[in-house]
C-alpha cells in the first residue's frame, strides 16, 4: 500500500512522534510513505520544504510530492496521488480531505 502525508497540519503539530512512528511501522511492513504538500511557488524548488521536515520529523521515511498552491490543493493532491497509485492520504484540513475524497481517493482526516 502507498500512504500519504500532509506535512503542515499532520507533520507540523506537537503529536508528530506518533505521526512518524506511525509511518516508520508502515515502511517496516513494506508499505512506501509519501509526503503530499501544497506549496506556493515562492517555495518550490528551493529546499524549504526539506529544511522544514528535517527540522520537524528528522527521520521521517518520506518521498515527497509537490502540488501547486492552497486553492484547490484537495484536488491537486488527488490527481498526483492517483498518477502515483497512492491509496490513502492523512491531511488535517476538512476541504482537502473532501476534495480529495470526491476525486476518488480515501482520506483519514486527522482532528487536533
């Protein structure tokens, strides 16, 4: 199975210790991690990102995906999981999980 992460809302919170043990277990149990995130351009191809989780979730199991922008990131983020075969996103924002649950992919909307 192919899961991903939000990196904001799910990454980016205090409970982030049971978000990368929960991610470490599923890339143990042979599943491949993704990390799903909506950026402005001011922050594509720079390293920010990177710099971020380093600081963040030092030894998250990841391969990250960006998409374009915050409008409409659900369903950005549902057309590059489908390209990749990505079967479940975790995301903590209410409009990204519906957009990407209409467009066909299973979310778990993680409540802080």
């Amino acid at each position: 199975m192919k899961i991903a992460f939000d990196c904001d809302g799910v990454l980016g919170y205090d409970g982030v210790d049971i978000i990368r043990e929960l991610a470490m277990a599923l890339k143990n149990g042979g599943h491949e991690v993704y990390i799903v995130t909506s950026v402005t351009i001011s922050w594509k191809g720079k390293g920010l990102r990177e710099q971020q989780l380093a600081q963040i979730a030092p030894g998250f199991p990841y391969r990250i995906v960006y998409t374009d922008g915050h409008e409409a990131a659900g369903t950005a983020k549902a057309e590059e999981m489908k390209k990749l075969g990505i079967n479940l996103l975790i995301d903590d924002t209410e409009n990204v999980c519906k957009a990407a649950k209409a467009n066909g992919v299973e979310v778990l909307h993680l409540l802080k």
